[in-house]
C-alpha cells in the first residue's frame, strides 16, 4: 500500500528534460509531515496513518490539537489528515516520525488531490460543456443557454418532474478534485520539493494531497510494468 | 523563501548564461540544434528580433525572416537546450519593444536602421562609419 503526504503548491514552471523537451510542471513543496497518530484495527477497527503538515504558532491552534499533537511529539500542525495502509505496514510508521519527501523517490507517478479553484456560479457552457445554442437562425437572447431539459415524459419516474442530477447552471469548482497517474519528474530532497508534470487541483499555496496511485492510466500502467521488468 | 523565489531556485540551473545582448530589431542567428533518429545538425535561422515576451525561464524570442517573400517568424524559448548559440549579426535602431508593424511591410521597407547612437556595447560593424549626432 502506498504513502501519502500533504503539500503546498507553489506554482507552476517549465522544465527542459534530459532528451531536450519543454515540460509544463508544478511546484510542490511536500512535506515534511508528522506522523501524529497510528490506528490500529485493535483500538480503531481500522489500520491507517494520520499525517499533519504545516508548522504553526500555538496560539493559531486550539488546545485540543496542541495537546493531540503533542502527544506524537509534533508541533502545532495546520492540517491533518489520514491515509489507509495494510496492517502489515503499520509498524513502519510511529508517531512523531518524519516524512519527508523522499518517501517518493522510487515513484514514477503520483495521484494528487486538491479543492480546485472556486469560479462562482457559472452557465452549463463553461460548467458541463454544454454546446448552447446557435449564433444565428432566429435565436434571440439564449445563445448561451442549455435549451431543452426534457419533457415530463423524457425523464419521468414517478411524477411530472425532472429527475435528480439533470446539469444545469449552478456553483462550479472549490470542490475536491482528484488528478490521477500524474508524472514525477524530479524531487529535491534538500528544498522538500517535487516537479510534478502538468497542472494540480487548486490555487497557488493551496494544500495538495499527493498519493501513490492507486490505479494507474492503462498507458502508464503498462510502462511502468515494462520498466519494472527491463 | 517565498513562492516565486522557490521557482525561480528550482530552475536556476536551466538557465542559460551564454546569452548575448540580444535587442529589438537586431538580426539575430540561431543555432537550432536539430535531431533526427540518432543524428544531430545544426540549422542556423537567421532574421529580426522582432519580440522578447515572458521573463526568467519562460522568456522567450521571436526572429522573423523572408523566405521566397514569404514572411515566417519563429518563436525560439530562449533558455531551450535545443538552441545551441545565439549570434547578433547586425545592430538596428527600433524605437519600439515589438516590432509587429514590419508583418505589414515588404521589400525595403522593411529595413531597419543600424544603431550606432550612444551605443558603446554594440560592436562596430562597419569600421569607419561616421556617428550620427
């Protein structure tokens, strides 16, 4: 089973590799994160780790976290947050113990999750990429609408009404978002950081959860096994 | 450290410091290094500067050239491996920092004037040149 730590996102760059190509990457600094907390299916009824990251002055915390923190050995932590592993590996981990970002030297890819960036109420165009409705032929005033969301019929259940779920216009982003099988291109253990290809959910200095995957692509999941075997 | 200071750390090394003075509107040649299969030569497009856009690692040039009257511009990043040396050919005066007007001129207008006003860093190209007030 994989690790995970929490991260901050620190922006976004380029990067030429080694065979000459231009890369869009992401900045994250990961980690370090404390252990503070080991559950065992004994106590728990589960196995998994708990992990905080991001120092804070004590009294930007409460009481009750300072104590909770304490307790690991950790300092007062900003966020918290668990990760399931295999009973077997519990032993591994004991509170208070550092991850750094080294835990993913030997990763080729990461999932990372993250709230994405809030962008207000927003039309079906831009929320559901919604086609809308022609520039000309006689439409006035709806070029940007969903137009027709089904009859009584079309969708009808139990009565004259839509069903739940029909996409309409509404609040769209800063919701959690999960990017899978993403590209590790570099990690520098001195500076806690990682180049990560392609773009992360959520704003610069927002807080990113960066994970071993759990199911890669088919595509990297077959170069991978390649690599592993060659 | 702040965030833009990180990044800037992170890509310190990529960039290039063999750079020349490269303004608007000088002729420029660049050296793009050029692969294919196993074998690797070098083209050399040579033209106007005619924009630098973007900063740090991100900046990049834009050189335009007339190829059979056709105009063709190319837009180099200018830190990219696969550009192997920069080379100013011939200094011009532009008074502006994008010279796109010249998308709209042919033949000689399209010209730009050799810069030799109050510039001790521009080497002279035509010994002897007089200096203009």
């Amino acid at each position: 089973m994989g690790v995970m730590l929490l991260g901050e996102k620190i922006g976004m760059t380029r990067f030429f590799t080694e065979d000459e190509t231009n890369i869009p990457v992401t900045v994250v600094r990961a980690g370090p994160c404390y252990v503070t907390q080991v559950r065992t299916p004994d106590r728990d009824g589960y196995a998994a780790v708990q992990i905080g990251f991001d120092e804070i002055k004590p009294r930007r915390s409460t009481r009750p976290m300072i104590g909770h923190d304490f307790k690991a050995g950790a300092p007062p932590l900003r966020h918290h947050r668990e990760f399931r592993v295999d009973e077997a590996d519990l032993d591994q981990y004991e509170p208070g113990q550092v991850l750094t970002v080294e835990v993913f030297e030997n990763h080729a890819y990461v999932d990372v999750a993250g709230v994405s960036k809030g962008k207000g109420f927003q039309g079906v165009m831009k929320r559901h990429n919604f086609a809308g409705l022609e520039a000309s032929h006689g439409v006035e005033r709806k070029h940007r609408s969903a137009g027709s969301i089904g009859g009584g019929g079309a969708n009808l259940g139990t009565g004259p009404k839509l069903m739940k779920g029909r996409r309409m216009a509404g609040h769209m982003g800063a919701e959690r978002v999960t990017v899978r099988s993403l590209d590790v291109i570099k990690i520098i253990p001195e500076q806690g950081l990682m180049l990560i290809k392609g773009p992360v959910p959520g704003p610069n200095r927002g807080l990113v959860e960066i994970r071993t995957p759990t199911r890669l692509y088919k595509s990297k999941g077959r170069k991978q096994a390649a690599a592993l075997k060659g | 450290m702040n965030r833009q200071a990180i990044i800037e750390s992170v890509v310190q090394d990529q960039l290039k410091t063999d750079i020349p003075r490269m303004d608007i509107g000088d002729t420029v040649n660049v050296h793009c290094r050029i692969v294919e299969g196993d074998k690797e030569r070098v083209q050399i497009f040579q033209g106007v500067l005619i924009a630098r856009s973007g900063g740090g690692i991100n900046e990049t040039v834009t050189v335009r050239r007339l190829v059979d009257g056709a105009g063709v511009e190319r837009c180099f990043p200018l830190h990219s491996p696969r550009v192997a040396k920069y080379e100013v050919v011939r200094r011009g005066d532009a008074r502006r920092g994008k010279l796109y007007f010249l998308r709209d001129r042919v033949g000689k207008a399209t010209r730009l004037r050799d810069r030799r006003r109050g510039l001790k860093h521009v080497a002279a190209n035509k010994p002897g040149a007089k200096k203009k007030g």
